[in-house]
C-alpha cells in the first residue's frame, strides 16, 4: 500500500471515493504475494496491482461496486495454468481479495508512518470486520472478538519479522476466524560509511527499492551536497559519532565503502557489534583475508566475522560503479529475505515467481 | 567518461581548464577498470574516480600539473596489498593512468555521441601520443604510425565486443607502441513488452543502469506517460510493429511482461527471431514449460528455446515489484558480462573486486 501513496493522493485530490483491493492469500504461482494493492475510482481509473495485468480489470469493477454499496467483500479469483494460457491469462494460482470501498484510515496511517507493524483484519468466520493493530515492540491497539492478544500477537510479529502480509486461522470460542495480516515493516536504512563513486552510485539506487539512505564519512570532500543529491542523510564524522547518531539497529544495511582502514576498521567493529541486517565491506580477496585476520586479532569469532560480507556484493560481472552498486542492492536483498542463507546456486537459478 | 559528461559541462561552465586522468592498465586487485575517469581543475575541484577514493587526492595534484604544463604524462600508482593496509590504502594493486591537460575533442565527441566506437591512443612507444578512431562496423579512421590497420581494427573490436577499455601492444617497424583502447559501447536498450507494474518498477532502475528504456504494449492503459514518466520511448502497438520500429539488434535486453500469450507469443517468437543480447519473459516455472513446449510446437531449436531467461530474474527472494526488477536487471547484468554463460554457482559467491 505504501507505494500506492502518491498515486492515492493524486487521485482522492479530484473528490472522487477511491476504493481499494488488497490481496489476502495466493495458491500456486500467482504473480503478485499477499499485500498487494490496487486502487480503482468508480470510473474505472486505477492503479496499483493485484495480479500483474491477469485480473486488474475484473477487479476495478469489483471496487466500484464496493463503492457503490458502501461494504467490503472477499473475492476469489482462480485460473489453472492450462487454462490460464489458453483464455489469455498466463497467471497460473488462485488469488483471495479483499475489496473495500474506501482506504481505511488505520491502513494509510500505518503507510504513511514508519513501519514497524501489522493490521489484523478478520476476512471470514468468526468476528469478520473486526480489526487489531500490533506494533513491532509487541503492543497490541484493539482486539478480535474471542482471539486471545497473545495468539494475534504471536502471530503478527511472525509476519512482521518475515517481512511478509499473510492470511492466517485463529480460533475463537465462536468458531475459526480467518484474519488477514497486513505488515507494514519498518523501512529499511541503507548505512554507508565512505562518500566514493559506488557510493553515489548506491544511493539513487536503494532509494528506488524503497530505503532510506545515509551517508557518513569523515572526509569533507567525499560528502558533498553535490555529489548526493537525494541522500535522506549525510554525515560528516568519524564511524563511532555517525553511527552513535544513526543508532544501529536491525533494520540497517551497513556498507563499508571508504578504502580507508583509519574509518572502515571501527566502522566494521561497530557494525560486528550491532544487530544489522547486513554488513558488506569493500575490498579484494586479499584485502578481506587480511581484515579477517585483524578482525580475529581483535577477539571476534569465526560465527562473527561471517557476518561480514566481503568481497561486496554479488558476482554479476559489471565494473560500472552502478554494476557494482546493482550487485551489493542485489546481495542485500538475497540476505534480506533468505536471512543470509541462500548459497549462490540456490538463488542464481533465476525464480522470480512473477 | 560517459557518466562524467554532466559534471564535465558544469564544470568548464566557469570558464576554468579542466583536465583528466583515465585508467590505462590495472594489475592485481585495482578498485576500478580500465577506461575510468576522473575530472579535475587546477583548484583541484574534482569528479569521477580512478581509483575509488585511493589515489584522487594525488590524481587530482597530476591532472593540475599538466594543465599548467600543457602535456599529458602517464602516472604508475603502485601499492602492494600488505603496504596498502599499512599506509592506510585498502586497493592492493597497480594502475597507470593517462594525465591529459584536456578532455580531447574526439572523446568528447565519443562520450556524447551513441556510442559503438573505439579511441585508440598511443600512449608508450613508437608514435607516442598519436591516435585514431575504430567504429563497430570496422571503419578505421585516422592511424597509428607503424600500425597496420588490420591489427588495430581486429585489437579494437575485440575490446568493444568486451564492452572493456584496454591496452594492447602493437608492433611497429620503429619498434613496440603501447596503446590504449577506451571504448565506447553502443548503449544498452531495454525493451519491454507489457507496461505491467513490474515495467514502471524497471525503468527507472535500468535507466541508473546507463539503458535507454523502451516500453511497447498493444493496451492503452498499460502504456500512459504517468506510469512511465520517464521511459525514452512509448510504443502502443502489437509486437510486430513495435519490435520492427525499434529494430532489435545485439544491443537489446527484451523483457517480455505482458501476461498475455496473445502479446507475448509473438513478442517472444519475434525476439527469438533476432540476435538480442537478452530475453526474459515472466510467468511460473508451469508456465514457462508450457512456453517451451509451444515454442518447440513452433519449430524452435532447444538452443534457441535455451535464449528464453524465464521465470525472469535471479531469485533474489524478494516480491515487491521494485525487487522483482532488481533481480531481472541483475540477471541482465550477468548475462551481459559473462556472456550467459555464468551459473548460479560460478557468480553467487559475492564478489565485486573493487
């Protein structure tokens, strides 16, 4: 939904009600996951998707009927890829849809804040239009009629940790209650220590994939206003004040890019010394098995120093500072959804469920 | 020296000189490639890199001396991996780098103009400091003294088929010149069939990436300038008329989107057709052997049916649309540089040598 924001503003600018559609769950190889959205005016403008092209228009005339009525309703759309292929659809899955017919105010104020929580809203069974907010710290606003808050909350940090929206059975005293999760996770922070090339390279970059870009170095003349346009954030320090200013947490992807060993080696050892998501440092093989070596000299183990990916970023061949900018957004995004674990010949196969 | 014509055109805007030093040779693990380049005045204001963030300070002191000199020169900059990290330099290699007192007209012409063009410069040797120009067609304009054509014609393909700036040695009768190839690559196009929400995710991504964007489908509504404000060219046709306006030749990177067979059949026999440097097409793994199997149906060799990336993308893990063409940019890249040859094993490793 958060992406949808400005095209939501565009479009509630002219008066018009705009009703949304959201997808609740998918079976088999449906083109878009669970989360995506959609939004449509009565007239049939739209934007957003739900199915990448299968069903877009099937689905805005459900949202103008919903604005019409003035109530939600779930619909399913299913196509086999048999028959997918042959009625013109290539989509191949069963998709579930909430369509609502208006953008609840909880669902854009959890898109327009800082992420870091779920939207529990009951889709079927038991209490269905009940809905719960739970924060990433575990608080829970509101409740579902007849679900323990434990049990919501478990499951909601579940999804918000996967990073993934999900329909999920809770039972109640009343009977089953199927609940749709919406996450909006807490926007991810890309963390570069040393303004080079790459550098001004990853910040447009990331920015499209939806981070929010800081860039610190202790040399005045790497950082420029010039030479980062569109950074959210630059620093002028030394790693230890940046970073104690940043406050490292697990939603940072800390890039170690100065080629300077005065700021990357306590940089890499506040970053060991934090929960961050990702840590990437630049350098050769050689430079990285030296550093290695210092990095054991200063009593880090081996499970530690494993968290230090280096040399940077995929394998993909290129030496533009954009190439090699595309590789480490690549091997961040692989870490970032496989938790680190994903070997290259697993995810070089080439699988995007799309 | 492409992506240093903006800061290039700022820069001599204030009337100073502006010179530049670009990469000839690299040996060991040199942060950036032969052909980068660096941009500098006499101030010592400075753009672009040579050796991310190494050895600008002491390129920027070159490139003001030979302003004031008038002359080029060729600088070695050598650091052992050990040294380096000692005198606070993480690079751990060799490069030379031509000092210019200018920007030449003929690279000037060459970064602005389309690209498919080799400069050759002698930059040791017999002939020092003579040049000359080889197209992608083979035309050889100009000479090298001493050089038969046919040898510089056949050294400067080579590099431009690599899409990489090198230095050969040539043999003279005066003796051996060494020569600087710097290429400059006909740029890439991205063509898109199917203005699907993955397309409007890609272009600003490959447009970062140095491509020039096309975006055709048969459906008006997919194809509007507000989901493509920024896509170089929207084609509203059918595959056959699209594909024939833009001319697919090796510099294309075909992603088929459209999600419906009636576009993309022909679109993807059409691509199969041409000698594109790249062709993905979206769809489930069921989908895709349904493809196969149609293509096979259309008389399609399995080497040809081998061309198709599908499902499209590396599998990075992601499924935001964003995230979705980051990894099919990804695949572009390694397919571009290592010919599509490289597995998922040989290039999942990680390792940018910069």
């Amino acid at each position: 939904m958060r992406d949808l924001l400005p095209e939501y503003d565009r479009l509630t600018a002219t008066g018009e009600p705009v009703g949304r559609a959201v997808v609740t769950s998918v079976w088999g190889s449906a083109p878009r996951p669970e989360g995506s959205s959609m939004l449509a005016t009565r007239d049939g403008v739209m934007a957003g998707s739900v199915s990448g092209g299968c069903v877009e228009s099937a689905t805005a005339l459900e949202i103008a009927e919903a604005i019409g009525r003035g109530s939600p309703k779930l619909v399913t759309f299913g196509v086999s890829d048999e028959k997918a292929w042959e009625v013109g659809l290539a989509c191949g899955g069963t998709i579930k849809v909430l369509v609502e017919p208006g953008v609840r105010p909880e669902v854009l104020a959890a898109a327009r804040g800082d992420g870091g929580e779920v939207l529990a809203t009951v889709t079927e069974g038991a209490g269905a239009g009940g809905s719960a907010r739970v924060l990433a710290d575990g608080a829970v606003e509101g409740a579902l009629a007849g679900v323990p808050a434990e049990r919501l909350r478990a499951a909601a940090l579940d999804a918000l940790r996967r990073e993934r929206s999900a329909t999920v059975t809770l039972e109640t005293p009343a009977g089953a209650a199927t609940v749709f999760l919406e996450v909006f996770p807490r926007q991810p922070r890309l963390v570069i220590f040393g303004g080079v090339h790459i550098a001004v390279a990853l910040v447009p970059l990331a920015q499209l994939l939806g981070y929010r870009t800081i860039v610190a170095d202790g040399r005045q003349a790497f950082l420029t206003r010039e030479r980062f346009p569109e950074a959210d954030e630059l620093i002028l320090a030394w790693p230890e004040e940046a970073f104690g200013q940043i406050g490292l947490d697990a939603s940072c992807y800390i890039c170690i890019l100065s080629h300077d060993p005065k700021f990357d080696e306590p940089a890499l050892r506040l970053a060991l010394r934090s929960p961050a998501a990702y840590i990437g440092a630049i350098g050769s093989r050689k430079t990285q098995a030296a550093r290695r070596e210092w990095l054991r000299s200063e009593g880090f183990t081996e499970e530690e120093i494993a968290r230090v990916h280096g040399p940077i970023g995929l394998e993909l061949g290129g030496r533009q500072p954009a190439e090699t900018a595309l590789a480490i957004l690549a091997e961040m995004t692989a870490v970032r959804y496989q938790g680190g674990s994903g070997t290259g010949e697993q995810r070089g196969g080439g699988a995007v469920p799309a």
